[in-house]
C-alpha cells in the first residue's frame, strides 16, 4: 500500500493520503455524494492499520472524486465494464480447471478491461460485484473471485430484480403517502406506523423515508389523515403496554372451609352498570359488617395468577369495555350477590361512644348479599335494614370532618360506545345519598383493616397523605371544590402506618376491592395467609410487589383518562354543533378555566373578563385535535 493507493474501507472506495504513527495510514473517501439539489459532497478521513483495508490498487489515484465518477458509468447497466466483466465470466466459467480455482482482482481486472488503473478500480470491482457472475473470497488482505454456476447466477439476478421491483414499489407509495393519494391496498405498507401509534416501536421506517417526525402521534395524525384508521380508534391501552382483553387463567372453585354465617341481608350498592360488586354492607345493631369479595381463598403470593393480575396492577375500565383484572369465568364464584350464598373476607367493625373504630375483626364469612343500584338505594333508605346504614355514614362523614377530612366533590360522567354503531354516550353520574353509604363504609373498612395488620405486625400496604395547606378564601360552589383539589397532597403507600389526612383517619389502607385492584388483591393475601397461619410475605418481598403492580396500575389509570378523553372528542364531532354550559372555576389576569359538566372537561378559555367564579357561560367546540388529545372551545 502507497500514497494515492485505491482501498476498500468500510465497503466504501478510500485513498490513501499519507502514512501517519508509524505503522498506520490517513485514509480519505466521501461519506456523501453532492446532489442535484445544491447539497455538496462530505468528506472524511479516518487512521487505519493494513489490515483494516483492502486494497484494491497500489498505484497512485487521482483522487476520490475521479475513482467515484469511473464507478458510475461502469456499473450502469450495458456498460462497456459491464460487458467485458461478462465476457470475462464466459471464458472463465467455460474452462472447468480455470473455473474452479480463484482469480484475483487485479488479475481478473486485467483479463476484462486489458489492464488495472487506479481510478477505474473501484468500477471495475463494482461491475464485477453487480454481474453476479463471481464469488468473492477475501483471504490475508488478497480479493479474490471464484466463478458462479450459471443456475446460481440467474438465482441472485431474479432476487436482486425483485429487489429493485419492491424498491420501486415502495418508492411509489412513499411518493404516494407524501401527496395524500394513498390508494386502497396501501394500508398494507402502514404496519410500522401502526406500531409506532400503538406504542410497540419507536422508529418508523415509512414516516422516516417520507420524512415525517417519528412519534406516536404523529402516527396516529398519519394514519387518520389517510384514511387507514378512523376516528374510533383508541391507541391508548395498547400504547400503555395494556391488554385490551380480561385475564384468562380462571380461579379454582373457592374451598371448602370453615366460614362464620352472616346472619340476614348484606347489600351491593353501585351504579346500574356495575358487572363486579365486590363489597356488600349491613349493620347488625352494634358493628357494622363489610364484606369484600374472596379471591385470596385460591389467589396465593407468587402464584401464576397472583402475577398475573401484579402486571395488571388494576382491571382497566374503558368506555368500550372492562379489561378485567381476574377471570371473566371467575365472577360467579366470587363477585358478591351473584349467588343466592356469597363467600367473603369480612370486616366487622365495632365503634366506642364518640363513634370511632374501637375494633376490627377478620372473618371468612358466607353472606346473603342483595344487589341494588344507588338510585334503588335512595328510594329505600328508610326500610329497616339500610336506614341504619344511612345514618350511620352521616355520623361517619361528620367524624371525619371534624378530624380534618377534605370531601370534594365535582361533576363526573360516564362514557360508554356501542360496539357496533360506535356511537359514543356521556351521561352524568347522578349524586346519591347511597354512594355516600358506600364510601363511608368503604373508608370505615380501610380504617379497620390497617388497624388490624398494625396491631398483629403484618407486612402491609398501608396509605398515607399529608394534610393539605387550605388557605382561608375557598369560594363557595365548583369554585370553592376546584380550588381544594388544588390543594391536595398526593397520596402515598408505604410499610408504615401513617395519617390519611385528606380521609380524616389515623390510619388507612385499600382492602375492598380484590377483584379489580392489586394492591387490594396482596392485602387480602396477606390477611389469610395470618388467619390460616401460613408464612406471610416478608417486607422486602411485599415493597418489591407492591411497587411493580403500582406502577402497573398507574399506566392502567393514564389509559382509562386518555381513553376517557379520546371518546370524548370523538363524540364531539359525532355531534357538530354541540353546545354546552362552562362554570367558571378559577380567575387568571388573561385567561380564566371553566369546567363543562356535561362532558366531565375543563378548559381555558381568554378574553373572558366579565365573568366571576361560579358564573356560567354556554361554550362550543372550535378545535379538535384526537391524535394530541386536545380540544379548544369558545364563548358562543
């Protein structure tokens, strides 16, 4: 190797420029071709070592530039290059002793083209690795070719032809993507920006060769602007790494074992389309029973079920539908009032006479459970055996109250689409005296139960929150509700018993609903495993699980809002025209956020200076983004 001479680096022609420390050498090529379009040539150089290079031909090139523009004509098609490489392939594919023994470059060069230049090497080489015709063999620095069979030959042309066919194939669909035409069976060449909306890649090579940014919703924009996905399409629970279908592994017949019988009628109080009540009340006089779905009589630490439902970290409820935690199949055994006998994990809880919870008690009961929705609830609140439950959750309420509890309240909706039509629905969820019931009994039950593990030294997920800093001024109404929330610590779930400030309580935890949560789900492993006295899961282990299916049922929450949102906007331009009322929430000097209760929405809106908080205004949809999930309105 000299200075000037032809190498091969990196697959790409080089020139020697000079020797450099000794035993290594500067070697230079194009990086980047110039273009039509006025972008100019990049150059690189780079030390190598000998046997980093190959060299194509010792004598000295005129430089990179000329060697590149001998390549161009020399691998065209019907070139004389072409040609005598050809040639040259006749007479040594004829010749069975020649045919059989390699030939090196420059000695296969000087047979084709008479003899070997510097700067028409690298065509030559080029031309030769474009026929097809040989096989290289590279051996201590030396290119060499062997001659290919004919049937080989024509084998690596038709690939390279099919090659070149999808090439141009794919050319036309990314001319076709860039100018909005697409045509009907192109949406077979969109898979990796479906991939890329959904959240399963972070590279699309599609919206890269059409140069488009290459995120999620730029995807999504993409894909609904060519008519491959329409407005329905909710990328959210795919794009979180969630299962849009329930968990399959049903739960084992729950066992025979022996259960304290509750006497009289329990109730499921929930809204009328509630498919898994989980938890059922009654008050016998002295203590208040709440009783919670079983799961944890077959559900065991570390089981194939138990990891399951871990990864899940939540059932994921969306307006198409509940991607349930637990079986599907598993519901008849364990969701309560589904059977006209119920198997539960009950909290009897008793109270002193300022009516704090004085106690708590663990049983494994079989209950009568009776389901009502909230509206059924309401209407018969003063029947024997739920008006006591009534009044007993307003003592409850005013307890916490008094203890600091923050209650706030703001409208919420629920949303739910036809699977067929895809018409999408918003209604309000009503405000209940009985899902006050529920809540209160609920919260009682939480209280009890992470008093019970505190007082019997289990490893537990107990829930904490530091009391907020509530200035004097809160307004009155949705103003005065928006402001708290403000307000508000987030909430924290840790080993250690602590204050739950915003529920008022000394100590807290979430126990009642096993079937959809699993931190819930742990908890109740953890309280049976101490009933039956087997070994309970250890600190170390129980932080580990606690940690990974919160952050399972984090990602599932972050779907269900998006979702919540995505069908939002969709029924908002199924519905042109709409209109609806916006109460103003909170006063900025040049914008101001209003909440619409009809959609479960708040929005900014500016210029709106005459109005005062808690005043209403009727607003429109003017923008609707669905790929960034954002909608503007304005003043009607």
């Amino acid at each position: 190797m000299k200075k000037n001479s032809v190498v091969i680096y990196k697959n790409l022609p080089a020139i020697v420029t000079d020797r450099v420390d000794g035993d290594k050498w500067l070697v230079s090529w194009c990086a980047s071709r110039a273009t039509d379009t006025g972008k100019k040539a990049v150059y690189a150089e780079q030390k190598v070592r000998e046997k980093d290079v190959l060299l194509l031909c010792e004598d000295a090139s005129a430089g990179i530039d000329a060697v590149l523009a001998f390549a161009d004509e020399a691998v065209a098609d019907g070139s004389a290059v072409r040609r005598q490489v050809a040639e040259a392939y006749e007479l040594l594919a004829g010749d069975d002793e020649t045919a059989a023994n390699p030939i090196t470059f420059a000695d296969l060069a000087a047979l084709a083209c008479g003899e070997l230049k510097a700067d028409e090497s690298w065509g030559i080489y080029a031309a030769i690795k474009a026929s097809f015709a040989f096989e290289e063999l590279t051996r201590d620095g030396v290119i060499s070719f062997v001659p290919r069979s004919a049937g080989e030959v024509a084998a690596l042309q038709a690939r390279q032809q099919e090659k070149e066919q999808a090439g141009a194939v794919r050319a036309a669909f990314i001319t076709r993507l860039k100018s909005g035409t697409l045509l009907p069976d192109d949406a077979k060449y969109m898979g990796d920006v479906e991939s890329l909306a959904l959240g399963q890649t972070e590279k699309s090579r599609t919206m890269h060769d059409a140069h488009l940014k290459e995120t999620p919703e730029r995807a999504h924009k993409l894909l609904l602007d060519t008519g491959v996905w329409d407005m329905t399409r909710n990328p959210y629970p795919l794009r979180w790494g969630l299962s849009t279908r329930s968990a399959r592994e049903g739960l084992a017949a729950p066992p025979d074992e022996d259960r304290v019988v509750v006497p009289g009628v329990s109730y499921a109080i929930d809204s009328r389309w509630s498919h898994d009540p989980d938890d059922a009340i009654a008050f016998d006089g002295e203590c208040l029973w709440v009783h919670i779905a079983d799961p944890a009589s077959t559900v065991f630490p570390d089981s194939p079920i138990d990891k399951a439902a871990r990864a899940r970290g939540a059932t994921l409820y969306i307006p198409e539908g509940a991607s349930r935690m637990l079986s599907e199949d598993s519901l008849a055994d364990y969701a309560l009032g589904l059977a006209p006998k119920s198997r539960a994990l009950s909290f009897k809880i008793t109270f002193d006479e300022h009516g704090d919870v004085a106690d708590c008690a663990v049983l494994r009961t079989v209950v009568t459970v009776e389901r009502l929705t909230y509206e059924q609830a309401d209407a018969r609140k003063d029947e024997p055996g739920l008006a006591p439950l009534f009044a007993l959750a307003a003592r409850n309420a005013e307890r916490r109250k008094q203890a600091g509890a923050v209650q706030i309240s703001l409208p919420e909706v629920h949303i739910t689409v036809d699977a067929e039509t895809k018409r999408v629905s918003i209604e309000p969820r009503a405000e209940t005296r009985s899902a006050e019931v529920v809540r209160e009994a609920m919260v009682l039950a939480g209280e009890g139960a992470a008093r019970f593990a505190f007082k019997n030294g289990i490893s537990f997920p107990f829930v904490s929150q530091e009391a907020p800093d509530i200035p004097q001024d809160i307004p009155d109404g949705y103003a005065g509700q928006f402001r708290l929330r403000k307000c508000m610590r987030k909430r924290t779930v840790s080993l250690t018993p602590s204050q739950h400030a915003g529920l008022g309580v000394g100590m807290y935890s979430q126990v009642t609903s096993p079937l959809r949560r699993y931190g819930d789900l742990i908890s109740h492993e953890q309280l049976r495993a101490f009933l039956c006295g087997r070994e309970l899961i250890d600190k170390a282990t129980m932080l580990l699980r606690m940690s990974e299916g919160g952050a399972a049922a984090i990602a599932t929450h972050k779907a269900e809002r998006q979702s919540n949102m995505h069908w939002t906007l969709v029924y908002l331009l199924q519905n042109p025209g709409w209109t609806g009322s916006a109460i103003c929430v909170d006063r900025q000097p040049k914008q101001s956020i209003f909440l619409i209760p009809a959609l479960g929405l708040e929005t900014v809106l500016a210029g709106v200076s005459d109005v005062a908080l808690n005043d209403t205004i009727t607003v429109k949809p003017v923008t609707i983004d669905i790929p960034l999930l954002e909608v503007t309105f304005a003043r009607c």
